[in-house]
C-alpha cells in the first residue's frame, strides 16, 4: 500500500505541477494578448491621423497621414466653400479627402474644416482647402513648393510658406504647368 500512495502521491505532484504550468502560459499568453492589443491600438492612432505637422527645409508644415506634405493653391478663394482645382489638377494635386479628419499633434483644430466636392469632403485648413502632390514620391518631399508661383506648403498657422526650396541646379518643377 505504501508504494501505491507514492505512486497516487507523484500522480497527484505531476498534476499539479501541470496545472501550475498551465496557469502561467495562461497568463503569459494574456499579457502577450494585451501587449498586441495595445501595438495595435497605438498603429491605428496613428493611421488614423488625416492632417498632422511635420518639418522639413521649410519649417514646420502640415502634412497628411501618410506625412506627405501638403499644399495650397493661391487659385483658390479661402473660406469660399469651393476649390479651383478640378479635373487633370485634382489628378496632379489630389485633394486631401476626409469627412471628419482626424488631427495630429500640432494642427489647429480650429482651423480645420471641409468643403464638399463631388467625389466627397475635402479637408481645408484657415479656409484653404489642401491639395497632396503626385510629384512627391516620400516623405519631406517638397517638390510642389512654388510649382507656378501659384502651389505652397501650408504652416500650421494656416499660410502658404513661399520660401523657395534650397536651390539643386534643376529648374523643372517652374517649367511645370502643375496639371491645371
């Protein structure tokens, strides 16, 4: 009888020391569940950001959730509800589009509103309504800077920044029609 309670005894060790187990990869398998729930929460934060600022060799300037750079369009009358640039220009110039855009650090939330466009709402900021460049291939890119003395990056205070970009010896974005 003694050799069969040390053996139930060592069954009952073994269970138990699998239970313990058991409960502690439970545990570990929470905390890494919560760990990702939250490396995802803060992914979507920040893909859910539509207008934010950024700097580049311009200073400070508004950017869209992508962080390419945006621009305004001195062909447009701000706060006029409308935008001038339709057509081959919104191909060239897509307009930044978002029905309630989400902000970013640095954006004046009164500044920002939308206007209605055919194809739905476009965000505009102090009136100007904001257009992306097609030419812009990364990040801090701002080859729409000045594209016929007409395209600027936008500050966060809501002016177009018509400083000309540090000159690299090419001249072909004034040659450009800028697709209007």
């Amino acid at each position: 009888m003694k050799r069969s309670s040390m053996s139930l005894l060592a069954a009952l060790a073994a269970l138990l020391l699998l239970v313990a187990a058991c409960e502690e990869a439970e545990e570990l398998d929470d905390e890494l569940e919560e760990d990702l729930d939250e490396e995802v929460d803060e992914d979507d934060e920040a893909a859910e950001v539509d207008l934010a600022v950024a700097d580049s060799d311009l200073g400070e300037h508004l950017v869209d959730g992508d962080d390419m750079t945006l621009y305004v369009f001195l062909n447009d009358e701000p706060g006029s509800g409308e935008s001038a640039c339709v057509d081959e220009c919104a191909d060239n110039w897509p307009p930044l589009m978002a029905d309630d855009p989400a902000l970013g650090e640095g954006v004046d939330d009164e500044l920002v509103d939308t206007i209605e466009r055919d194809e739905g709402e476009q965000v505009t900021y102090d009136g100007w309504p904001l257009y992306g460049w097609a030419n812009d291939e990364e990040p801090g890119d701002v080859t729409g800077q000045g594209v016929e003395d007409v395209w600027y990056v936008v500050s966060p205070e809501g002016e177009a920044i018509e400083e000309d970009v540090a000159a690299d010896g090419d001249d072909e974005d004034d040659e450009d029609d800028g697709g209007y």
